[in-house]
C-alpha cells in the first residue's frame, strides 16, 4: 500500500513537470521572435580639403574614410573589396582599424572606421566607385551572420598645384618634407686626408616626408653624364613607408658612389628638390650644398691629363725647329730677305747699313732714292728728315722701318680701290675728279700710272 502512495505522487510530479514545460515554451518562443535583429551601418567620406573644397593637389594623399557600426559587436575580421580608379594610385596602408564604442538612443554601438590612400597621378575629375565591405556581427540569438555592405560612388578632382610644375617633375607633395645628406671619402682612411686619383666619395642623400609616399619621391642625385673627372655609381634606393600614432611617413635614400678619374679641383653640385606644402598651399625648395675638393695627381694620371697637350706643343716646337732649319739651310747660299738684313742692321746698331738698306728698299719699290717723296704727310715729312741727318736709335729704326713698308708695300690709290672693292662700295657717278683733285676708281689707277713715268725718266737721268 505505502509503495503504490509513493508511485502515484512521482507520477503526479512528473505529470505537473511537463505541464508546467508546455506552457512555458511558447513564452520562450514568443520572446526570441520579439527580440530585434542586429543593426549594421556602413558610411563613407573624404578628407575635407578646405577652402570651399577646392581641387586636391598631383600627388597630394587623399584620405577616404570607411566606418562600420552596429548594435551588437563585430564576430570576425571584415574585409574590403578592392577597386581600380585609373589615374590614382590607392593603397590600403593601415591594416587594422580604429575601434571605438559610442552611446546611441541608450544603446551601445560598436565601431571600426579603416583609412584608404589615394594619390592622383594626373589632372582632372575622378569617381570612387562603390565599395563592397563583408562583415560578421552576431545576432540575439547567439548566431553570427556575415553581410556584404556597399558604399556609395564619390568624386573629387586634382590639379596641378602650381603653373611651374609638370605631371612626372621632379617634385611632390607632402604636408612636411626634410632632405639631409652625408658626406664619406676613402681619404679620411689616410694619413695626410688628399684625395688622389682613383679614391671613392660616397654622397648619401634621404628625404623623410609625412603624408607622401615613397615611390612618389623623386631620385635625389641627378646623373652626372659626360664628365671624365669622376665615374657615378648609384646604389639601388632605399623606400620605407610607416605609419606611427596614425601620421603616415615616408621616406627614400639615394646613395652615389663617385670614383676619382682626374686630378685638379672637382665640384660636385648642389642638390634642390621642390615640393607642395599640402597644409600652406605653398611651393617650396629645398636645397642641399655641395662641394668642391682638390684631387692629387698620380703618375699615371697626370700623363693621362696632360700627354695629349705636351705631346701637341712639343710636335709645333719641333715642327718650328724643321722650319727654322729649312730656312737657314735656304739662305745659307743665298741672299737674305731685305726686311732681315734691316732688322739685324738695328740689332747691331749699324745705323749707316739701316739707311743703306731703307734706300735700297724705296728704290726697288719706287724706283727713286729720295724719301721726302714717298708721302706728303707732315709727319711722314719730319721723320725722315730725322732719319737721314739725326742720330738713330732702335726704336727710331724700327718705326721708321714699318711706316716705310706700310707707304711702300701698298701705293695708297691702290689700297683705297682694293678696299671699296672689298666692301662693295661703288662710286654713284664714276670718272668724277674728287674735292682732293684725285679721280675716282678706275681712273684713279690710270692718273696713278701716268704720275709715274716722268718719276722714272727723271730717275734715269740721274743714274745715267
């Protein structure tokens, strides 16, 4: 009897158990239906340029800016699609994203906000497609659900910042650029510091820049072409690109290696690099001295510099040497020039053999022995008499000499024809007589001829 009391109160129990489950379950059901389903948002922006967003510079870093919500948490790493926009460089150089938690209409949102770089490479107006964004986030019911989000299309454009600047220059933009360089030659190895032929000079140049990029920093050291004093060898360029405390920098070093060919001073030049100060809206320069170091000659070098030049005057000295000799080997059975003989005269300071040899001269080339007629000049007039009766000296002599030659070599009618022939000047009205009494052109020649016949008569009455 006590065994079937208590078989009959488990029974009930149980029975009580399943009914109190029955109706608790739909509750339960009715509740998670309730429950609202995870919110998830996705918006997209540039950086504000400014200034009643005026165009972005070339080469200027564009920061676009993705930033997803929700009101749950996110379960997963979210990925973002990759896209093309022709003209633009776009790189991805953050990899994790800024995490942050703000109050909404009293709940809790979660957000992660990721960086894109963009740097335009050209002129003109660009448009950001739509961007697909897959993230997990998990639901009320302890789920997690992967969506795929888009952005929405945005344009901007770029221009060149400066008329001076050229797509592909030697310049970029940056909103804070530094160069430096340093300076290592094998000389300071040595014991008296001289650079000689054959040393190497190493030039290391850096450019540290914030908001650039590294490829958009241009080589540093210019090529040296067609310069025999040093052989330029670059070293391959050294980019770096980081990001610290969410500052993107960038750097490159350029490093030449200068081998010494020649001796004698060698300058290497300055060194200037222009850039866009993205946060003044200003070009600037900056500049890097150079130097000028003198290189000491070896043997060898030396020969290699100035053979060519010494073997060059020695060949004219020993072709003048030839010349000489062939000279005097010609006049050493023959009679030597007048204008010789006249010049040795005055260097032994035989003054009677000078004025032998200058009558000797007028009549071989006028054919009379009187100097007071080879001109009518003043001048002409008052020197020769000093010649003929004072005492002379070398510098007499030698003027003498010269003025002679220039009355004598050239008869003064002939020299003004052969000179108007040489320019091109032609009388207007030829045969004319001039102011002077002379006649002009080609009839100066005949009262030339016609002066000196009775000269000649005259003089051979006198010989004879």
């Amino acid at each position: 009897m006590r065994t079937n009391y208590r078989t009959q109160i488990a029974i009930t129990l149980l029975l009580g158990t399943m009914l109190l489950g029955a109706m608790l379950l739909p509750a339960t059901a009715a509740a998670q239906e309730r429950a609202p389903a995870a919110q998830v948002t996705l918006k997209s922006w540039l950086k504000d340029q400014g200034e009643n967003n005026a165009p972005y510079a070339v080469n200027q870093q564009i920061t676009l800016y993705l930033e997803l919500a929700t009101n749950r948490w996110f379960t997963a790493g979210t990925r973002i699609g990759q896209f093309e926009l022709p003209g633009v460089m776009v790189k991805q150089r953050s990899t994790l994203a800024t995490n942050f938690t703000q109050r909404q209409d009293g709940e809790t949102w979660s957000h992660q906000r990721w960086e894109l770089t963009l740097y335009p490479q050209q002129s003109g107006q660009f448009e950001i497609p739509a961007i697909a964004v897959r993230v997990t986030v998990a639901q009320p019911d302890g789920r997690s659900q992967p969506l795929t989000l888009t952005t929405r299309p945005q344009r901007f454009a770029a221009a060149l910042p400066d008329p001076t600047l050229t797509v592909g220059g030697r310049w970029l933009s940056a909103s804070s650029l530094t160069l430096s360089q340093q300076w290592q030659n094998s000389a300071d190895d040595q014991a008296d510091g001289e650079l000689r032929v054959g040393d190497a000079i190493t030039r290391t140049v850096t450019a540290s820049g914030q908001d650039t990029l590294s490829v958009l920093i241009p080589p540093l050291i210019p090529a040296i072409d067609n310069d025999e004093r040093v052989q330029a060898y670059p070293a391959q360029a050294r980019l770096d690109d980081t990001q610290e405390r969410g500052e993107y920098l960038s750097s490159r070093e350029d490093q030449t290696t200068y081998i010494v060919q020649r001796g004698g001073e060698l300058t290497l030049p300055a060194l200037e690099l222009r850039w866009w100060n993205s946060q003044t809206r200003q070009l600037e320069t900056l500049t890097l001295p150079g130097q000028i170091m003198r290189v000491r000659h070896t043997p060898a070098s030396w020969l290699v510099a100035y053979g060519p030049g010494l073997a060059a005057v020695a060949g004219a000295l020993a072709l003048l040497v030839l010349m000489l000799l062939a000279i005097a080997r010609y006049y050493r059975h023959r009679p030597r020039p007048l204008g010789w003989q006249y010049g040795a005269a005055i260097w032994r300071q035989q003054w009677g053999t000078v004025r032998g040899l200058a009558y000797r001269y007028l009549r071989a080339r006028r054919g009379v022995l009187e100097l007071g007629r080879v001109s009518r000049d003043p001048a002409w007039q008052q020197q020769q008499a000093a010649f003929q009766q004072g005492t002379l000296d070398r510098a007499d002599s030698l003027k003498m000499g010269w003025r002679l030659l220039a009355h004598l070599q050239l008869p003064k009618g002939v020299r003004g024809a052969r000179l108007r022939r040489y320019i091109g000047w032609r009388a207007a009205l030829p045969g004319l007589a001039t102011p002077d009494g002379s006649t002009t052109t080609s009839d100066h020649s005949a009262c030339h001829a016609s002066a000196n016949s009775p000269t000649t008569s005259n003089s051979g009455k006198k010989e004879g």
